[in-house]
C-alpha cells in the first residue's frame, strides 16, 4: 500500500482524505513543516499533498525542500483560490501539479492517480535504461589480450563522437556487442539504438525497411510507414552484414550519408536525418570491391573509424575470462550459485580453434552449466567435438579427402603461420623472422612468392621511413 503525507494545518481536510480514499491509500499528516520533515524523513512517502499557506514554515520553503532529497517525488499543492499565482510559481520550482480548495474529491483522486502512474513509469524507465547501460557497457566486453585492450581503448576515444564506424571481424566475434557499447557509452545513450541484419532482409523489402514508404508507394502499402532511419533519430542505427546490401541500395545509402537526408518510397518529401551509422561485415570488402560487388566510394564513407575484432583462435589468452564470464552469466539468468570448470576441460577449450568464436564458446557453456550434474564441469560435460580435440573440416581433412592438394595444402599452412607471427609483430619483418626461426630474406621470398602484403596503413609508414632514410641519407 503506498503511503500519502498530508500536509495541512486543518485537521477536517486530513480526515475527510483519509475516509474517501480509504482503503487505497495509507495516510499520514502533518499540520506544520516541523512535523512533516520528520514524517518524511522517517517514513517511505510515494505523494504528498501539500497546503501552501502553513504556519512558521510556508509550503513552497517545505516544497524546495523536499524537491532537495526526492527530485521526482509527485508533490501535489493544495490552494486556495487567491493563491493561484502561487501555485503556478510552485509549479515552475517542481510541484507536479496543484488544485484549489475547496476540491473535488473525483477530481483530486484522478490526480493522485496520475501522479503515481506517471512517478512509477519514469523510475520504470530509468531502472530499464540503467539495466541496459550495464549489460552493454564495455566492462562486458571480456578480454586481456592486445587485441581486446586495443578495442576497448578506442570504444573509450570515438564513443562520443558522430563519426561512422565499421567494424569487421568473422561471425560470433562480438561485432553487435562493440555497436552497442559505443553507442550505450557515448553522448547518444538516451537515444534509440535500432540494428537491422541486412542479410535477413529480400532486397525488394530493405528499402523501405531502412527509409519507409508512403501510402499506395506499392501494392501492399496500405499506410505510411516509417524506415529505420526515422525510428533511430538522434540515436545509432547499426547495419549488421552491411556487404550484403545490394548494388542499388548501396548508393541510396551513400546519398544519405552525404546529404543527411532521404526520401520515403514513394514520396516526393526530404527527410533531414540526425543519425549514427555503425556498419559491420564478416566480409572483406576490399575484395567485393574488386570484384565490383562494392561501391568504393562507400566503403570510404562508412570506413572512417574502422574496429576490427580478431578471432578467438588469434586470442586464447581470453578464454579463461570468457568462460568465467558466461558461467556468472548463466548463474544470475538462472537464479543459483556459479559453476566452476576444472584444469582439464578448460585446457581442452583452450586447445580448440573455435570457428563459431565467442559466440560457439557461449552456447558451449551454456549447454556444459545445463546438462552437469555437479558444481564442477569436466570434459566429460563438454560437447563430443571438443572431447575429441578435433576441428571439423579442418585443412588435414579436406587434402586427405582429395578436396585440396598437397602442394595447395602446405601452401595454405605456410600462409596461415606466417600471417598470424605478422600480425604477432605488427608486421616488423624482423622480429617476425626471428619468431620463426628464419632469416628476414627467407621470410621476404616467402611473402612474395605466397602474395602476402602488409596492409595499406603499414605499407604507408613502410613508404614513409624509406622516403625518410633516403633525405637523410
């Protein structure tokens, strides 16, 4: 039952409250400001009724008060007609509404209740808001290698900023779980986030699913319909699998991101937009753009802060976190005590390669934590293809199934090493020789004769330190 403070120097008006609302409402009065503090300082108040003429402390002194220690308390003023300036004076200092005696006992009943509902609502809304700052703040992004420092660093630089990001990174790697926590960090925090996986919608749907439609634009237009582009105003709107997009769609983006504004389908109107553009994509896009799958122009206009997230199997290190994480995790979704997992099924974890990444080690957990019957999880809880500590589908299989050659086969091995001691050494040729036990010529003719290139942004510092030495030289 939640508990009324009436404060009014007459006593009538406290009674004749407490008989019509009763058994509604607990009630409490106070005849004076003295009185009231107490009362309200002793007591868990959900309204007060406030009379604004009272002896030795006047109601709007007790008003600033109160407003002090409970900022979104409903405090209804009680007023005699004369005082209506008053009132509205109380009101501009946070009253949440007044009414003039004598009162309507109906009238004053339907203000109680809006005042509850809408005061229940908001603290609704702000428990919501606050759940969700803390399941999308980047202290849920889990990770102590190099590769996770580095991205949270970043979300911490660019999350207040209105500049579009693309982050890339294989499936299951955390791409959303990045969005949303650039966005649930930044200034844009109190706006919507809206995603949309651009791979689940057919290309004839996904125009008017980011941009709306008129009545009557096509056949099964009925009414007016708003794209996503409208519902994320002023917020982030994120396009997961951005690659998938069509040719045609691809430029009408473009010119939304140029222009910040577009045009409903089927209508006439431009729509000036105020939005935050975060992209993803499992794909190199480089390569679409060579094969003239992507427009270039853009991939420069959505590639401005790029993230990358590297594969769980190129970071190891954060298993152990991870698991500790997923295991809390599903421990607080289903209300008891947190499992933990002995050395020799988290050492099978680690050994595994992980091709669904973060997203695979979860639903393992997940399914370890469900069908255990002990507080410990062994190997023998974990799924038959981490027990057998095999990769499906793995290089081996494929050449012993004559699905690739050998020559192709160590081909691909040589590549796969040499790449990932690079990116171990980001791309010092030097130390990446000495990691594998090489000379640097070696390691050169390797590169060349297997294709592998430094990226673009290390090539031009390459260029630039050549470009340096020979000035001096």
């Amino acid at each position: 039952m939640k508990t009324i403070l009436i404060v009014d120097d007459e006593a009538s008006v406290a009674e004749s409250l407490k008989i019509a609302f009763k058994p509604d409402y607990r009630f409490l009065w106070a005849a004076n400001g003295e009185e009231a503090l107490k009362l309200f300082h002793r007591n868990q108040i959900h309204l007060i009724l406030l009379d604004i003429i009272l002896p030795n402390l006047d109601g709007l002194s007790l008003l600033k008060q109160f407003r002090e220690v409970e900022p979104s308390l409903p405090i209804i003023m009680l007023t005699a007609t004369r005082m209506v300036k008053t009132a509205v004076d109380a009101m501009k200092m946070g009253a949440t509404d007044y009414l003039n005696k004598p009162f309507d006992i109906e009238e004053l009943r339907l203000t109680i209740n809006k005042a509850l509902v809408t005061h229940d609502l908001e603290r609704e809304v702000q428990y919501l808001r606050s759940e969700v700052d803390k399941k999308y703040n980047s202290d849920n992004l889990v990770g102590k290698s190099r590769a996770m420092r580095e991205v949270f660093l970043k979300i911490e630089q660019v999350a207040d900023t209105k500049t579009t990001v693309l982050i890339t990174g294989e499936s299951g790697t955390g791409k959303e779980m990045v969005a949303r926590a650039l966005h649930y960090n930044g200034l844009r925090r109190g706006k919507p986030f809206v995603a949309l996986n651009c791979a689940s919608i057919p290309d004839n749907l996904i125009e008017s699913e980011l941009f709306g439609h008129e009545k009557g634009a096509f056949t099964d237009a009925s009414s007016r319909k708003l794209g996503l582009f409208e519902a994320a105003s002023g917020g982030t709107l994120f396009l997961d699998e951005i690659g998938e997009l069509s040719p045609a769609t691809q430029a009408k983006l473009l010119r939304v991101l140029q222009s910040k504004e577009f045009t409903r389908v089927g209508g006439t109107q431009n729509i000036e937009v105020d939005v935050r553009l975060i992209a993803a994509t499992n794909k190199n896009l480089e390569e679409a753009i060579r094969q003239k799958l992507f427009r270039e122009d853009l991939y420069y206009r959505i590639n401005v802060l790029p993230f990358h997230l590297a594969p769980l199997r190129e970071r190891k290190e954060d298993i152990p976190s991870l698991v500790s994480h997923f295991l809390s995790k599903k421990a607080k979704e289903d209300g008891q005590k947190a499992k933990t997992i002995n050395k020799e099924a988290m050492a099978y974890l680690i050994r595994y390669d992980w091709p669904g990444n973060i997203r695979e080690l979860e639903n393992v957990i997940e399914q370890a934590v469900t069908l255990s019957a002990n507080q410990l999880i062994g190997i023998g809880d974990l799924p038959m293809q981490l027990q057998s500590r095999r990769k499906t589908n793995t290089l081996k299989d494929k050449t012993a199934d004559g699905q690739v050659s050998l020559v192709d086969a160590v081909k691909s091995f040589e590549r796969d090493i040499i790449e990932s001691a690079l990116r171990k050494t980001n791309f010092i040729q030097t130390k990446t020789a000495r990691l594998l036990g090489i000379t640097r010529r070696i390691l050169k003719y390797k590169m060349d004769a297997l294709g592998i290139a430094p990226p673009s942004h290390v090539s031009s510092l390459l260029s630039k330190s050549s470009s340096t030495r020979q000035k001096t030289g």
